[in-house]
C-alpha cells in the first residue's frame, strides 16, 4: 500500500487516521465475535505476514535471546516508526515481558476493551510474537496482555515454554 | 463359554493375528462380536463393543489385560468371530492401542523378567524430559501403533505449536495450528448459541480423509488427520484416551 500523505490536508489525515482505526475496531470486534480466545490464533499468521513486510523496511531480527528480539521489535516501532513513545523489556528466567507508552492505537484499543474484547492485534504483540517463536524453536505463548488507558501503558508478557 | 450358531470368520491361528482379527471385528458393522481363540491350553473369548475391544477372558479364569496378553500370546489353535455375542462385563476400559501396549508390556515383563533397576532408570529419564518432548513421545507412540490415526498435532488455542507430526511433509504447522484453533473457535462458539454445552470434538470430512480437532484442556487442542477409510469410533476412542493421557502431562506447565 502506497498512501502520499505528505499531499493531504490535516483534516484529511485526520479523516484517514479515523478510517484505519475504524477498521482495525471492526476487524478485531468481528473476528472476536465469532472466535473469541481463539482470535489469538491469527497473533502468529498475521505477525508472520507484518514480519516479513517490516524486514524488507529495516527490521532486524537476529539471534535467539528473547529480550534481544523483544528489544528489537520495540526499538524499531518507537525509533523508525514512532508509533509509541518509548519501551521497556523485563526479562525474568522463561518470560520476556514488553512494556509500551503511549501507542497511537491505544484509543482503539481502550475502546475493544469497553466492548468485552481482548484486544489480539497489535503490532507490538504480533511481530514478537512471530519473531520469538521464529528464532527460539517455536515454543512461545502470550501470557499477560494489559492494556491501561489511563496511565496509556502497555504490558506483553511472552512465555518460551521447555 | 455359550455356544453360537453364526460365524463371521474362522480359521487356524498363524495365518492371522489378535489386532487383525480385532480390526476385522470392529469394523464388521455388528454392534456386538466376539473373538474366540481356542488352543491346546485354554479357550480364549476377546469381546468387541461398539469398535471397542471392552472384555476379555479366559477358561483358566483370567480376565481384562491378563486374558488379552493371553490371546495376543496365542500362536496355536483355532479362532472364529461369533456376531450379536454382548460382552458380559467391561473390564477393558482404555483405547485398543492402550490395551495392546499394556498386554504387549505384561507379556514383556513375565517373559524378559525386566530388572526393577532398569525400570526405574527409565521412569526417571522420561520424568526429566521436557514437556514439550513427552507431548512429542506421546504422539510419536500414537502415529506408529494406530491406524486410525496418521497425523497429529497439539496445538494451543492461540495458534501455539506444542509438537506437530503431519503426513504431509510440507504442510505449513504454524497455518494448520491456526486454522484448527479458529476450528475450535467457531465450534465453540456456535455450542454456545445452540445451549448445547461445552466444546468437545469437531470433525471435519474431505474427500481423501478427515480432521478431527478435540479439546484438551481450555487452551490447548489435540488434531488428528484421519484416512479415508478409518474407523471412525476406533479414532475417537484413541483421541479421547491421548487427549486424557496429554493434559495429564500439559498439567506440568498449568
């Protein structure tokens, strides 16, 4: 997808921040209302697929240490892409836990979670995802995905299960 | 044991074994058949139920996995497969895969006289293994002793690969283990809406096979892949039995 943004009024910049929100919201409530827990089974397809396009843009993912890949991923969003204003890795033993500021879909986010639904897709969520599965042996699952609109911080916990 | 007046089959034992002439049973399309096993030390009586092997027993007054080990053991003598013959008990509760595993081992134990020092180095070491490599034994047991099943995964209920072993050498894991959790998603679902319970198995029919996606526990899924010409009570028994036996081992992670 190509978009010229720089050609755009602010209100129509406006106008298509609104529209990829609107359908991220849909998107999300609709697959959810059909598959519930089980939406997060599209966490590692879709990852896969915005890996691959995000490599091709710079994104390096190398090695198999969890933090590492994790750090990788946050840097490249907050540096390259400034959708979120900073990032922390906590790493602890199995668990790599991703703490996010301020990300620019946390309204669309805040708005899912009034409506009874986890939200499942997430750059952050679905790229480390896919990313830590990729280099570690395939054997990561999501344990915690806090979501706090008012303090507008993030928490991805990543488990590596023996 | 009560005379019959109809034979399915008979013949000499030699030219036929135990798990063929269960196999021949279960799929006879009778509800009720007994294999009977006459040699020159003991009549024999394996009884099948519904695709089940549920009963076994012997003159000698030997009954479940010690008459069943007897019967596999069984090389001389006659057999026939007696139709609308109703097991008398049930004291064969597990798959057929389980049951033959366990006979095959009793029949080990009396004859090889294992040493209790080798046993219990081998319980430690499959103790010490990795979750994720019992999950894989488990597996790996099931695809090589069933032909119900030739296929199977355990996936998680987020698209997580547990162990995954396809006929299909190119098949793409990571899809297949989204696509049965979407399976299980849309299942559960839809037993929600029609109020009839909680998720337990869905089926899926293909012209060359079947997929079978069974719950093991709230987050993760057991799939087979299923031949075309499977006896499909037989594979739901062996998944049900595995699907127990894996959230036992899936309990180490909870």
């Amino acid at each position: 997808m190509v978009l010229d943004s720089s050609a755009m009024t602010e209100e129509q910049k406006k106008m298509w921040d609104q529209l990829v929100e609107m359908l991220l919201y849909g998107l999300e409530k609709g697959l959810w209302d059909m598959l519930g827990d089980a939406s997060f089974a599209v966490t590692n397809t879709v990852g896969r697929e915005m890996l691959k396009t995000l490599e091709a843009k710079g994104l390096q993912v190398e090695g198999q240490d969890p933090g590492e890949l994790a750090s990788s991923v946050g840097k490249f969003f907050v540096d390259n892409m400034a959708i979120a204003d900073e990032f922390d890795i906590e790493k602890e033993n199995s668990t790599v836990a991703l703490h996010v500021h301020n990300c620019i879909l946390m309204d669309v986010e805040k708005d899912l979670i009034e409506q009874g639904v986890q939200p499942f897709l997430c750059p952050f969520l679905n790229i480390t995802m896919n990313a830590l599965r990729q280099n570690t042996g395939g054997a990561t699952t999501i344990t915690q995905f806090d979501v706090n609109p008012e303090s507008r911080r993030c928490l991805l916990r990543f488990k590596i299960l023996e | 044991m009560e005379p019959v007046s109809e034979v399915l089959l008979k013949g000499e034992l030699g030219n036929v074994d135990l798990p063929s002439l269960v196999e021949i049973a279960a799929s006879s399309g009778d509800e009720d058949v007994a294999v009977v096993i006459n040699t020159p030390q003991q009549d024999l009586a394996v009884f099948v139920s519904d695709g089940r092997v549920v009963h076994a027993e012997s003159s000698n007054g030997d009954e479940g996995i010690k008459a069943l080990a007897k019967a596999l053991a069984a090389q001389e003598g006659t057999f026939r497969l007696e139709p609308a013959r109703k097991a008398p008990k049930i004291t064969i509760q597990q798959s057929w895969n389980n049951a033959l595993l366990e006979a095959l081992r009793l029949l080990d134990e009396q004859e090889a006289k294992i040493s209790p020092q080798t046993t219990s180095k081998e319980e430690n070491m499959s103790q010490g293994k990795k979750t994720r490599e019992r999950i894989a034994d488990v597996l790996s047991n099931l695809l090589e002793d069933s032909v119900d099943i030739i296929g199977a995964a355990v996936v998680g209920t987020d698209g997580l690969i547990y162990s995954a072993d396809f006929p299909r050498r190119d098949a793409d894991e990571a899809l297949i283990a989204a696509t049965s959790a979407a399976v299980y998603g849309l299942s559960k679902r839809t037993m929600g809406q029609i109020s009839e319970g909680d998720f337990v198995q869905t089926l899926i029919e293909g012209t060359e096979g079947y997929m079978l996606v069974r719950s093991i526990n709230r987050s993760v899924l057991f799939v087979a892949v299923l031949p075309r010409d499977v006896n499909l009570g037989m594979a739901f028994a062996e998944s049900r039995t595995v699907a127990a036996e894996l959230a036992e081992i899936l309990k180490a992670l909870a």
